[in-house]
C-alpha cells in the first residue's frame, strides 16, 4: 500500500508539471500510464483500478492543465486493460478502436460539454490535414507506449 501511495503522489506531481512543457500535455499521462503498470505488477489489478482512480481524480483536481488531466481520465486505465485486449483476436484493432473512440470522446467532451476556448482556437487555426496528421501521430504514440508496456509486462525466468 505505501508503494502505491508513493507512486501515486508521485504520478500527481508529474500531472501538475503539464503545463511546464506544452507537449507534456501528452507525456505526463503516459509517464502516468508506467508507474500504473508498476502497481499493477505488484499489487494486482483491483489496486490498480484503485490506483487510477484515485490519480485521475487529484489530476482533475489539482492539475493545472485540464487537458492532460482529462487525457489521462480516458486512456490511463490501458495498461489495466491491456491484457485482455492482448487475448483477443485482432488486438491491434480493438487497441486502435480504443484509442481512437477514446481520444474522439475526449475532445468532443472538452470543447462542447466544458467548451475549453483554447482548444477551440487552435483548432480552428488548423487544417483539417494537420488535424488528420496529429491523430495519426497520437496512434502512433500510442502503438509505442503499447509496446513499451508490452515489454515491460514480460517475465524473464
């Protein structure tokens, strides 16, 4: 329990530093995702989901950049569920239709329930060709941090 609450305060903090970089705004929660994985490892996934929990609603709280807070709410619970998405056949669609619908209901949240005016204003600065770019990016990343995990969860005897 005190590793969890360690890894979780620290997982706070590194949500708060967000606004310090702009693209920290996506690491953050990424960063977030690892040290997940390591209370996953060690306690077991009802803790995780604890875990999660109780990050997701301090970031909401007391981080300063609302979007990486809110990025980590919709898609930092993936290293609890990956697992099972590894089981299945065609993980890698289910991966992509979990991000992509995860990041979809994100942003359409963001701007037309909490009407976030920055996101607004850069989007519409945008193309719809950059705009294509960026979520092809973000699967991109996200592939990556998929790996990463991937990795990380194998047991070397």
């Amino acid at each position: 329990m005190a590793l969890g609450g360690m890894l979780a305060a620290l997982a706070v903090v590194i949500m708060s530093l967000g606004t310090v970089i702009p693209v920290a705004t996506y690491v953050c929660p990424m960063l977030c995702a690892l040290l997940l994985q390591v209370v996953l490892k060690t306690c077991g996934s009802r803790v995780a989901w604890a875990w999660y929990g109780a990050v997701a609603l301090l970031s909401v709280l007391l981080a300063p950049d609302k979007e990486a807070a809110a990025v980590f709410v919709f898609l930092g619970y993936y290293p609890i569920v990956k697992p099972a998405l590894d089981r299945k056949k065609g993980k890698w669609l289910w991966k992509g239709l979990l991000f992509n619908g995860s990041v979809c209901l994100l942003y359409f949240l963001l701007i037309r329930l909490l009407g976030l005016e920055q996101l607004t204003q850069e989007w519409a600065d945008m193309s719809v060709g950059m705009l294509a770019v960026l979520l092809i990016l973000g699967n991109v990343t996200f592939f990556l941090l998929d790996r990463l995990l991937g990795m990380g969860l194998r047991r070397k005897h």
